[in-house]
C-alpha cells in the first residue's frame, strides 16, 4: 500500500469513528468533497497543509493517520 | 510547530544518524538540492509522494517522521 492509501483508509476510519459525514469533515477542513473523498480512496496526492487541516478536524495526531498498523495489508 | 516543520526537523535527523548529506539524500530521492533544503527547514509543505520517496531512501517508516517527540517542541 502506498502512502496516500494508508493516510486515506485511515482518515475514512477516523471519520466515521467520529460520527461524521465525508461532507461535514470537507466543509470544517475547507476541501472540495470530491477532493476529500478521492483522499480517503487514495487517489489524491495531499500536501502537508492539507494532511494537517484534515488531522485537526479530526482531534487525531497527524502521525497516526500514517500507521499502518491500524489497516490491514493487502 | 506545524506538520512541515516537524516533518523537516525529522528529515534532517534521521538523513544525519544515516551519515547521509543533503546532497545524496535529494540524488536518492531525485528532488532538487534547493527544494529538500527547504524541507528539512520545514519552509516546503511536500506532498505524500515526496514524504514517500524520502521515507524510502531514508529506510525510514514515514509515521515516525511525523512524530513530535523526536523533536523538542518550540
């Protein structure tokens, strides 16, 4: 898994174990939707702004958005 | 301290315990002297492609170069 994939699965997890919507997490971190749901597929390429923006709205230590311990392999 | 600049300061830490120079380092990673520079002075804000490539040639996992307690906080 690349890293984008591992910060994407991890910030879909994160989210929904906050209880939010992709469209209420885009709107707090002020991302497009489109944007913020091609992140957590993967198939973005975000910069450390944005990685920070999404790790604050979540109250999640941007660190542990990289871990690949929380999702499994394939 | 924002996500860059710890991001740098880890950069620059671990490239050093590797006896690794600035200029081998963005040889191995094939970034510009000038832009890794300003990476490790956490001046940049890299995507995860970078931080990926970086990780790799640092033989680094990439969520430790996120983490805060390697660095003295300002």
């Amino acid at each position: 898994m690349h890293l984008a994939e591992i910060f994407g699965a991890n910030v879909r997890r994160v989210r929904l174990e906050r209880g939010m919507t992709l469209e209420s997490l885009a709107t707090e971190a002020d991302l497009a939707y489109s944007y913020l749901g091609g992140i957590e597929r993967g198939q973005r390429n975000p910069s450390l702004h944005v990685v920070e923006r999404i790790a604050h709205v979540l109250e999640s230590d941007p660190a542990a958005l990289f871990c690949r311990t929380q999702t499994p392999e394939k």
